[in-house]
C-alpha cells in the first residue's frame, strides 16, 4: 500500500505558517518535503515569533506544528553557490513552494521561468499575502492584516468591541490548505497531461473563501452583514451565546424542531405554539423575552450537562470550551486529528500536534517523522542529489551549507 504522495519530493522555501503548513499537509500523505531554511536563523517560527519555551533550542511549539516530517537543508540562496545547489535540487524534484514577498523571489533568481527553464514538469506554488500581479503584489502580509482587508474583522465582534481579528490564525490555515489542495490538483493533472504548472495562491483570496456565504450575501443581496458578536446572522434569539449554572453554550438553534427540543427539555414544551414564539417573524419580535426565559432555565445546570441534554434534542449545540478543554474531548481522542509525532533527538517524548482534518480507510494522513532541526539533514540530502562530499565540505567552509548545531 501506499500513501497519495509517496514519491513526490516538494522543495519547500517557505517560512512562518500559511505556505508550510501546505507543505505539511502533503508530508501527512507520504510527500518528501525538503525544507531550505537560512543557515544559522533557519524559518522565523523556530525562536522569533510566537513565544514558546522550546524557542532556545530553535524548536518553538508553532513551528513544530508547521513542519511535520520534513527535512531540513540550511542553503544560502543569495550566494550564487547556493543557488546553484538548489538549482539542482529543483532539477531533481515535482513541485517548487514558496512565500516569498512579491520581488525577492526574482532577486533570487528562483522565479518560475527560470526554475521552469531547468524541469519543465515541475509544479511551481507561489504563496503571497496579495497575489503576483495588481497594485498590492509586492505589499508584506500577515493574517491579521489580511483579515482587516479581506472585511472579516467588520463582521467579527460587537457592537461594544467594534471590529475585532481572532485569537487564531485562519487565513494562514485556509491559505496553506488552499496551497495543498492546488498542489493535489496540479499534480493530479500532469499524471493527466505531463505539464506542470504555476500557481498562484493568495492569502487575500483564501479570506474571501472563508467568507463565500458573507460575500454572497453582499453581492446578491446588498447585505453587507455586520458586528452580531456571538450571536447569529440569522437573527434568530436562540442561536446565541447562553450563561448556564457553570459555564457558557453555543446554540445555533434556527429550525422550528430546534426551539421545539428547546421549550421541551427545559419543561416548557407548551411554549412552541405560544403566539410569542410560534414562528421565527415571532421569536426575533419578543427576542429578549425569549432570550431571558432560556437563561433563567440554563440557570439549574451545567454548560456540561445542557450540550448533552439538548443534542438529544437534535439541537446544535456546544460547550464553550478553552484549547485545553476541546482537547481532551473524547470525540477529538476518537477521531485521530490530534497526531501522534516522532520525537525529535533529544526529545523525551513524542509529540502530539495537529494533523490533517480527515481520516482516510487506508494509507491515511501520519507522520512519516519529527519536525526537523535546523540544517538536520544538510548532507544527506545534498549527497541524495549528487553533491560530493568535498563539495559539501567547501559549501560549509564558506557559509553557503549550514550544518546542525553540535
């Protein structure tokens, strides 16, 4: 048996979150992804970003996450001898990824055309915050700016809070599975056609995807949305952020079975053909006299013990749960998204980290291996594509090839 990408070997540029975690998704499904970092400060996620106490040995938690089982080369791309080593790797390999801001890449002289020039088949994924042409092509990106451009943040937080970005990064998430889907696809294609091809995957584009319903609304409706805090664009009252007794749900009750489920559990099922709350005009009409009638109700029980109650109901409903708590949900243990990873050396432990967000019957998404340390496989990946040891030692000499710390 064998994994989706088994064979495929993916020469990774790439740095900080969107573009890696690409890279990693298709490493989960067998792909050899060689990961070319800057000798001596290697991906800014190891030690210069998120705060992390692994950070002191260049292994902080974010990038660990990022960087699932491939392996790293520390190369000097702006020496020419260190071009011309990855010249060789890119001769030798199926896809090209990178997120260099819009005029390095050229700089570099690792633009499509010239690595195009040397394997014609390859597939070539340029990850940018705006995209390669327009009037922002060469503007830096990070999520949160991204969001603010993209119109998330004006349809995220309260009327109290106004605009607000999220606590989480989900335009560098949606931009990186973006990224491994369009690299699937390419590669799907040249089995098809023989051709390899460029692509084109911008963070401002992976926004608005994230937001297809919002801006479906805009464009066909004029409905620009607007800051419902936790509450739903449905308008509907009990869907909703509720208090109980301990701790918080979230409701997303908007069908007539949900209130029904609703007014039954909390020993009031005479309530759905109350004029009051008989049909959704009626329920957003008297939404705070519904609103206070579930709180009072919510009062006598547990967050806990509602989500069980009500989903018997078939009502949508959750917990409002920390990272720590949703993590130890035995509905996450069951479904296998929380990967067991190799341990790196040194390490007592595996790790456990997120994976790809399916599960497959067989040859499924696992690590094939660690996150790697910085420059951890140098040499055996420049021998893999033909380097001499003479050479490699003169590549360390001069600075161009960075070796692993002692």
């Amino acid at each position: 048996m064998a994994k989706a990408f088994d064979g495929i070997k993916i020469i990774d540029f790439s740095q900080v979150l969107a573009a890696p975690f690409a890279a990693t998704q298709l490493a989960l499904l067998g792909a050899d992804v060689i990961k070319i970092e800057p000798p001596k400060i290697g991906d800014q996620m190891r030690n210069r970003m998120l705060p992390s106490r692994l950070a002191d040995i260049d292994m902080a938690s974010s990038f660990l996450a990022m960087n699932i089982g491939k392996r790293s080369l520390a190369l000097d791309l702006k020496d020419p001898r260190g071009k011309e080593v990855a010249f060789k790797l890119v001769a030798n390999s199926d896809v090209v990824l990178h997120n260099f801001r819009g005029g390095v890449v050229d700089r570099l002289g690792l633009d499509y055309a010239a690595v195009k020039a040397v394997n014609p088949t390859i597939i070539y994924c340029a990850v940018t915050g705006f995209g390669n042409q327009g009037p922002k092509a060469r503007d830096a990106a990070y999520d949160g700016a991204v969001q603010a451009a993209a119109g998330m943040m004006a349809n995220n937080g309260s009327a109290e809070s106004g605009p607000t970005r999220t606590g989480y990064f989900p335009v560098d998430m949606m931009t990186g599975m973006t990224a491994a889907y369009a690299i699937a696809g390419a590669l799907f294609r040249r089995e098809r056609t023989g051709e390899g091809q460029f692509l084109d995957v911008a963070m401002l584009d992976a926004a608005l995807t994230l937001q297809a319903s919002g801006f479906g609304q805009y464009l066909v409706d004029g409905n620009p949305g607007g800051l419902f805090g936790n509450s739903s664009a449905t308008l509907m009252p009990t869907a909703d952020c509720f208090p109980t007794g301990e701790g918080q749900v979230l409701m997303a009750a908007t069908q007539q079975n949900h209130v029904a489920g609703i007014f039954e559990e909390i020993g009031q099922a005479d309530l759905i053909s109350d004029p009051r709350f008989a049909t959704i005009a009626a329920r957003i009409e008297n939404r705070e006299a519904l609103k206070a009638l579930i709180i009072k109700a919510f009062a006598s029980d547990s967050a806990a013990n509602w989500e069980v109650r009500l989903a018997a109901h078939g009502v949508p409903i959750a917990k409002v749960r920390s990272v720590a708590e949703a993590s130890e949900t035995p509905q996450l243990q069951h479904r296998g998204v929380l990967q067991k990873v190799p341990a790196p050396a040194g390490f007592d432990d595996g790790l456990t980290l997120v994976g790809s967000a399916f599960m497959a019957d067989n040859d499924g998404p696992s690590a094939s291996g660690p996150p790697p340390y910085l420059a951890e496989h140098s040499a055996a990946v420049l021998r893999e594509f033909g380097v001499t040891d003479a050479e490699i030692d003169s590549l360390v000499s001069a600075g161009v090839v960075g070796l692993p710390k002692a």
